[in-house]
C-alpha cells in the first residue's frame, strides 16, 4: 500500500464584488466556493485551483499557506 500523501490546503477570503464583472469571473468564484463578500473558504492547493485563483485574482486574497 502506498503511503497517504498529506493534501495541502489554503485559505482564501473574497474581498471584491463580482456585480459588474464578466459572467466567466462569477463562474471561477462559484468554482471556489465564493461568492458573497467577505466569504473566507479552505480548499486543496492544486494547479487547477491555483489558476481560478489567477483569473479572479483581484478580488481574492490568500489568507494561508
């Protein structure tokens, strides 16, 4: 059996609107788990996620590591 490999995780926090932005945008949020102002959410640190982060990367900010 392989040994388990940690998943690493960051937190993230909206703290931009997505009223006037590009349906594409409110999409990557909605994809995070966002959406609400000031929403804060944990998920796995993967290239994928790292890429959604970079398209909406003015209104999100990495919390942690």
């Amino acid at each position: 059996m392989a040994p388990k490999t940690k998943k690493t995780m960051i937190t993230i926090q909206q703290y931009g609107s997505p009223i006037r932005r590009c349906s594409d945008q409110k999409k990557h949020l909605i994809a995070l788990g966002l959406g609400k102002m000031n929403a804060i959410r944990e998920i796995e640190d993967s290239d994928s996620t790292q890429g959604l982060i970079a398209k909406v990367a003015h209104m999100v900010r990495v919390i942690s590591k």
